[in-house]
C-alpha cells in the first residue's frame, strides 16, 4: 500500500537511472513566478532530486530562484534545461545556453536537450554546439526531445558526445513502444513528459480498477506504470498536494497482471502535437 506521509519517503528511495532520479518535477505551463519558484522548492524539500524546465517555458528564473530557496545542495539536484527551435543554430545554441544558465543562477546543468528536430534544427550544426557545451562543462548530458527514431539514429551517427536521453510525451495513452525500443537500442534513457495525459489517465477505468486495488490515486499508478517500463516520468504540478502525492508513488509495486491490463488500453491520446512537430 502506498503510505499517506511524503515525509517517510527519503530521496534516495527514488529510483536512478544511469546517476537520473526516475521521477522528478515537470514545470511546463508554470509561468507565474512565485508559485513556479515555490513548486520547485517544495517538490525538493519534498525529496525530488529531478527538476526539467525549458527555455520556452519562460520560468528558468523562477526554477532557479526555487532551487536557491531550498534546503538542498545544488551538488544534489539533476537540472534539466532544452533549447528552443529558433535558437539551434551552432551560434545560438552556445549563446542562449549560457544565458540559461544565467537565469538558472548555476555553473552547470546536468542535461540540455534540444527541444524539438524543428526551425532551426541541423544534426550536425546543432549537435556541434552541445558537444562544445559538453566539452567545456558547461552540460554533463545532451539529450533530445522529441525525436522519432530516425531522427534520434541520427543524432547518436552524428553527435561527438553521447546521446544521454530523449523526452518525449509517454503515458498509458501513448505508451511509445517503437520509440522505447529504439532507445534502448542505442543505450538512450527514455524521460516522459505529460505522463498523466493531462489528467486523462483519472478517468480511464482500467487505471481506476488498478488505483482502487492498491489504494492509489490514478497518478501513483500511471507513474508506477513508466517506471517498470524503464521510463523516467516528469510530471509537471504546482500545488504540495499533487507535488506529495506524485512523490507517493514510489513504494507502488504493480503486479504483471496490472501491467498487462494497462499495456491493453485501446486508446489513444496524444496531449502535446504542434504543426511543427516532427511527426506531422
């Protein structure tokens, strides 16, 4: 059963991934300032060690300023930033990263993605720059976002550093099976963003069944679901709430025949699916 008391689930009980806590906190469409600030802070004083924004996102201060705010050693914080399309030119990427970093107030992140393979994306162009960045310490990981398997092949071909990881949108409504095994394949972590469909895992009713049996909330159990798929799950929240009860979820243990019941859904959502995007 999955305790009530966030507090009795320490850091190091989250799971890691090649040195990558497996659950951490997703700030996409958190722009307001304080409560971004404060949803970072007290999704690490809750035990997060995982925090994703983006550039896009326009909140890198306020992630920055949460992170400063916390009682929590920078040293022990996995910081994910992604460059924007219009900003991959080999050029732009090494300029505006440093300017994250400014706003990020750190020395370093621990993984910079590019956002999407779109606008200004080159393989080689833009995978140059990052691998100056890796070069230079001012990342420790690249990853991509995004990224459909041939574009992500081509990433792991042309790049001088290794390929860490690509995020992609991944939940039991869109459970990315080819992109999952490409991954692996290439020995690239697999991060899933929206990974409760934007809410619509609440009401799919199989992962309601699986939520009553265990006495779980339909989150705890879709976030239960990514980590036995291998998946790293960044749900983005804004309330202590829903912060504490995504943290809940890591002593769920799903049983095969909940796995299985989830793997046979026969729906299909995708949440997150712009004109630019690389499979349109």
């Amino acid at each position: 059963m999955v305790t009530s008391d966030a507090e009795t689930i320490p850091p190091e009980t989250c799971p890691t991934t090649t040195g990558m806590p497996m659950l951490g906190l997703g700030t996409w469409q958190n722009e307001a300032h304080d409560q971004c600030a404060e949803s970072v802070r007290t999704a690490l004083e809750t035990g997060y060690r995982h925090i994703d924004t983006a550039q896009a996102y326009r909140n890198e201060d306020a992630v920055g300023e949460g992170i400063a705010a916390a009682d929590v050693d920078r040293e022990d914080i996995f910081l994910a930033t992604k460059v924007w399309i219009d900003n991959l030119a080999s050029d732009d990427v090494l300029e505006t990263t440093r300017d994250s970093l400014d706003r990020l107030g750190v020395d370093s992140v621990d993984l910079l993605y590019v956002h999407w393979p779109s606008r200004a994306y080159d393989a080689e162009d833009t995978l140059s720059a990052f691998s100056e960045l890796y070069d230079e310490g001012l990342i420790e990981r690249i990853g991509v976002s995004n990224f459909q398997p041939e574009h992500l092949e081509e990433a792991v071909e042309v790049c001088d550093a290794p390929i860490f990881a690509n995020q992609v949108e991944l939940h039991p409504l869109l459970p990315q099976a080819e992109i999952r095994e490409v991954c692996e394949a290439n020995d690239v972590e697999v991060v899933g963003y929206s990974p409760l469909a934007r809410g619509k895992v609440f009401d799919q009713p199989v992962i309601q069944d699986i939520a009553a049996k265990h006495d779980a909330s339909e989150a705890q159990v879709s976030l239960a679901w990514a980590r036995e798929k291998g998946v790293t799950a960044i749900p983005k929240a804004t309330s202590e709430a829903h912060i504490t009860d995504n943290w809940e979820s890591l002593p769920l243990e799903l049983e095969q025949e909940d796995i299985d019941a989830i793997d046979a859904i026969d729906e299909t959502s995708r949440q997150v699916d712009p004109d630019f995007a690389p499979w349109n």
